[in-house]
C-alpha cells in the first residue's frame, strides 16, 4: 500500500456516508464525487470507501459502489433466525 499523505476528516467521513445512503442505486466513484458538496481528492475517498467496506458499511464492485448496511433490530432477528437452503 503506498504511503497515506491525507487522512480522511469526520465531517468527509460523513458527508461520503451521507451521499452513500442516499443513493438508490449503485454509483461509481466519479458520480460520488459529483454528488459531494465539496472536493475531495481521490485517495482520501478511497481510504473512505476502503474502511467503510471492511466495517461492512459497503459494498465496493467494479459495477459501483452501494450502501448496505442497515441497523433494524427485526433485520438482525431474521437473519440469525433464517437458514440457509
């Protein structure tokens, strides 16, 4: 990996996470970075997205990028609940 030059602040953190979650489809980079509403350089943003796939916040794909996670207790329930066929 090569040397990290900027780390990510938390309002960039949230303001990526905002855009994320309201995105009813995939996206990819260039269109997130349309849709924020400041610049933010391209390694910062994928330092962003990098974290938020391993706190599996994402899902990161060559067809885009897409918010996944989803907090609701009932969710959570039928998950464990359910089986696999």
């Amino acid at each position: 990996m090569s040397q990290i030059i900027h780390y990510p602040s938390l309002k960039t953190m949230l303001m990526v996470e905002k855009v994320l979650k309201t995105a009813d489809v995939m996206i990819s980079r260039e269109e997130l970075k349309r849709r924020l509403p400041n610049k933010i350089m391209h390694q910062t943003l994928n330092l962003i997205l990098e974290y938020m796939e391993g706190r599996g916040l994402i899902i990161d794909s060559h067809k885009g990028i897409l918010w996944i996670y989803n907090p609701s207790p009932k969710l959570k329930r039928a998950i464990e609940n359910g089986r696999e066929l």
